[in-house]
C-alpha cells in the first residue's frame, strides 16, 4: 500500500524540461544530465530512464557510490563523478568506468595506477578552477598538468571542465570572468597541442543566461527538475516542476479560541476554528523551520500550517471552511484548483534555495511515477 503522504514525479514535465534545455542549444552541444543526489531528491530509478530515452548523452553524479548505484540499476552510458576522487576511492573508478574530475597530478596518479591494476583505460576530465575556490587546478596549472597526465597511457583527458559560482545572478559580470579565464586556459592548452571532445563549464544558470558558456557540453542539473536557479527568472524560463508532495487530512477537531496548538506552544488559535492534521513532518524532510510560515491547498484554498511542525505531523489551520473531510487531499508542492505552490515559493519562506527543499525529502516518502 502506497502512503498517503507520496511525492509524485512528473516524468512528462522532466522529458519537456529536457527538449526544452535543449532547444536553447547549438545542435553540436551535448547533455551531460546531472542525476546527483538521487535526482535532486526525485527518485534515480524513475527520473535516469526518463532522461536517457529522451535523449540525455551521458550523467553526472556527486560520488563514486551513486555511480555504482547507476550501474547496478543497468545504466552504459558514461558517468562523470563531480566531485574529485577521494584515497581509498580510485579501485571503484576503474570497477565501474567512471569519468573522473582531475583537480591536481596526484589524484591523475594514483587514478592510472587503478586503471592500469585493472586492466583498463579510464577517461577523466580536467577540472580548472576559474573562481570557484573549492576544487579544481589554477589556470596558470592547467597545461602542466595536462603534460604530466600525458605521460600515463592508463588515463585519457577527454574533457575540459570548470563549474560557474554566479552564473544564475541577474548581474553576470564574475561569470562573465570567470569564462574569460576558462577560455585563456583552454586556448592555452590547445596550442600546447591538447584537444578535448568533452568542453563544459555550463549549468543551468550557465545555460540560460550565458549562451557563449555552451561549448560542447553543458550540465543541467536543477533546470531539468523543473526550478530557474533565479527566483526572478524561473516564471519566465518554461520550465515545469517536477515533484509535486502530497498528503492527506488524517484528523480534524474543533478547537476553541485562544488555545495552544503543537510542541513549544507556538501558536494560539486566535478564534474558534478546525484543525486538521496530516501525516508529514520533519521526519519527511519538511524543515521545522517552516513552523507558521507554510501553507497547504485543499480543496483548491490555501490554509496555515500551525504550531511547531513535528517529526511525522503538522496541523492546518481551516478556520471554519466547510466540506473538507478525513481523507481529502492536502497539497504541499503542486497544484489543486486555480492555486498553485511551487519550491520557489517554499524556499523563499525557509530562506533556503529550491535545491534544499527538494534534496531534503527523505527516504520515507514514496516517489510515485506521475
């Protein structure tokens, strides 16, 4: 039996979300779909399929273990891991052919030492840092490194890579110097002779607002589930979400006014009124911090969440709304009627970023194909 609380994965909006990235492409720029993170929280074994079959040219995770999870579910295409490759790591590369991020000559190492232990070739990807300050090797690196990765035959620098730290700002000017310097450093590697099939520095933020960043590959990671990286451009961008979050009406009592409701007695009811209780809660990934400041549709009407949101439970406020019973449908992401709650919206409320609100729901929730 499914549980009544369930997030629901569109997969006709996330195969819309995909020919729609890629109609703002040059026919020469492939997809590398980023899957990370169980599909930002949308479920791996429902989303990949989708995503492969409409025409994704390869994926991209954040960890050897969710490429080995892919491989396990039966995927061939390649795999790039993101993230650099940590010791006790570089046997499962090889194990799983997955494409490695390069951030300096030692992981380059002992990554052709796995590959050669296996038997095998591995591809890897040069990763720059252009800004970023996280990963990555310094431009002034790049074409020395390059040249000490020439020297293992076990290892094949396909790709040429840098990640954008700004590219969803509406102020474009630091992604703008940052692909400057990724460009000097890719031109400065190619008179030293290196050529490169995988060329990529673009994300969603990249795509939208930065054609020029397109090259030959581009990495859509929160844009293919739906969610503009920018507030103010996701209405305009076309993109659909993907996950809707449902529950259900599980209780309703008739409270009388000036009365506590939930842990903390954080809420007094300001008059007579039903409150209704459905079955989520922080245990469900619905941040606590959302206490009093959420909203839910029922029945086509926005209600408040009331009181502290507890582990498996969070309580509506209906006031005296008629014809909402046990069992009736409580939408937390998506729509009922004319009214609509997206994780924009949610986010904005818990000051956080829709990638948080979708990546938070946890395990116990059922992605139910939609």
């Amino acid at each position: 039996m499914i549980r009544p609380t369930r997030a629901i994965i569109d997969r006709t909006a996330l195969r819309d979300n995909l020919r729609l990235i890629r109609g703002r492409l040059s026919p020469k720029t492939r997809i590398m779909a980023v899957v990370k993170a169980n599909c930002y929280g949308h479920d791996v074994s429902i989303c990949v399929p989708e995503l492969l079959a409409a025409g994704a040219d390869m994926l991209a995770v954040a960890t050897i273990e969710e490429a080995r999870q892919l491989r396990e579910l039966g995927v061939s295409e390649r795999i790039v891991v993101l993230a650099p490759p940590l010791d006790g790591q570089y046997a499962e590369f090889a194990a799983r052919d997955a494409e490695a991020f390069i951030s300096n000559a030692r992981a380059a190492e002992h990554l052709a030492a796995a590959a050669a232990a296996a038997g095998r070739t591995l591809r890897a990807h040069l990763f720059v840092d252009t800004g970023m300050r996280r990963d990555g090797v310094p431009v002034t690196e790049a074409v020395e490194t390059l040249r000490r990765c020439a020297a293992m035959p076990e290892l094949k620098i396909t790709g040429f890579a840098s990640h954008f730290a700004t590219s969803e700002e509406a102020d474009t000017s630091f992604a703008r110097e940052q692909l400057a310097a990724f460009e000097i450093a890719l031109r400065g590697a190619m008179d030293a002779g290196f050529t490169f099939q995988d060329i990529h520095i673009a994300n969603s933020g990249g795509i939208f607002n930065l054609p020029t960043s397109h090259h030959t590959l581009v990495r859509p990671g929160l844009s293919l589930y739906g969610y503009h990286p920018s507030p103010e451009q996701h209405a305009a961008s076309g993109l659909r979400p993907v996950m809707g979050l449902r529950s259900v009406v599980a209780n309703l009592t008739r409270v009388g006014p000036g009365l506590p409701v939930s842990y903390g007695r954080r809420y007094h009811t300001p008059r007579e009124t039903t409150i209704a209780t459905l079955p989520i809660g922080y245990g469900d990934g619905l941040m606590r911090r959302l206490t009093n400041r959420l909203q839910v549709l029922i029945n086509g009407r926005r209600f408040p969440v009331v009181g502290t949101i507890c582990m498996d439970e969070v309580m509506v406020d209906l006031g005296d709304a008629a014809g909402i019973r046990i069992g009736d449908d409580a939408v937390l992401l998506g729509i009922s009627g004319a009214e609509r709650i997206d994780a924009w919206e949610m986010a904005m409320l818990a000051e956080t970023i829709p990638y948080e609100i979708c990546t938070n729901l946890s395990a116990r929730v059922p992605r139910v194909p939609g």
